[in-house]
C-alpha cells in the first residue's frame, strides 16, 4: 500500500513537471517569490534559466529521466517571475501593515545623507510586538531627497498612507 501512494505522488510530480506552462500552487508560487526577494539582483530572464537548471539538477541527482525542454516549459517564465514576485511582496506589505496596525506604540526612524552628490533618504518603522516579546523592524523605502525637510515630511506621509492602506496611524 505504501509503494502504491509513493507511485500516485511520483505521478503527480512527473504531471506537474510535463505541464505546457506554469500552473503552481499557492505555496509554490510563495516559495518561488520568496526566493527571488532573497536574491534582489537577479533578473527575470536569469532566474527562467536557473530555476530549470536546479530542478533537473535534482532529477539528475534522482537518475530520474527528464525532458529538458519539456521541465523549462512546465516552470514559470520571466513574466510569471515577476508577477510572483509582485504577488510575494503586495502580501509581505499588507501583512505588515496589519501589524503595525495593532502595534500600540509605533516609532518611525528617518534619515538623509548625500553620496556621490545623490541625496538619500531612507525611513525605518519600529513597533513592539507583544506575541514575539521583541522589537519589529521594516524599512518603509529608500528614496532620492533634496534633503528639504519639507519634502522629506511629504515622503514620510506617502510611504506610510502607502503601507498603512491611505491612512496615517502613527
């Protein structure tokens, strides 16, 4: 019996790999948007090639046979990266919004410099969170700056109506 379901997932895995394009699940396409954020530099166009590379990678590993045209296909293309990246990261903002949200004490850090004559200007969020017993931190965005406090306020306000669905809370 046990063989019989390590037959019907070894199935499922090879439908899933011989797919026309990609159809992934919801926890797929999270693990897939999690790992491009972890890699920031990388293109779309690079990682259509590498993520086939290592997943036949594993098959070869497996002495698993595979199709390598077939695998490219069945996994997402540069487009659906990005999307999926898009996806990952509108959840991981929403998600902190709510928990700013909640947070009873919340603690905004902002600071401007210039560069190689390139005004910066970069705002951090900090709150306690009671459930972990720990200090959060989220860094709302970084942003070129003239460096007027004025405009800097401005840019203070968008960032949080941005992250805070259009109403500032603080």
């Amino acid at each position: 019996m046990k063989l019989y379901f390590i037959k019907l997932k070894f199935d499922r895995l090879m439908r899933v790999l011989s797919q026309a394009s990609y159809s992934g699940s919801a926890l797929g396409r999270r693990l897939i948007g999690t790992a491009l954020a972890a890699a920031p530099e990388l293109a779309y166009s690079a990682a259509e090639v590498i993520f086939p590379l290592i997943v036949a990678s594993v098959l070869a590993d497996a002495s698993i046979p595979f199709d390598f045209d077939t695998l490219s296909g069945a996994l997402p293309c540069a487009t659906a990266l990005e999307e999926i990246l898009m996806a990952t990261a509108a959840d991981c903002v929403i998600h902190t919004g709510q928990k700013i949200s909640q947070a009873s004490h919340k603690y905004i850090n902002c600071e401007k410099w210039h560069s190689n004559g390139i005004g910066h200007f970069v705002k951090v969020l900090s709150w306690w969170d009671k459930a972990k017993r720990q200090v959060e931190i989220f860094t709302l965005d970084i942003d070129a700056s003239d460096g007027l406090t004025e405009s800097c306020a401005a840019a203070i306000n968008h960032s949080l109506a941005k992250l805070l669905n259009g109403t500032v809370r603080l």
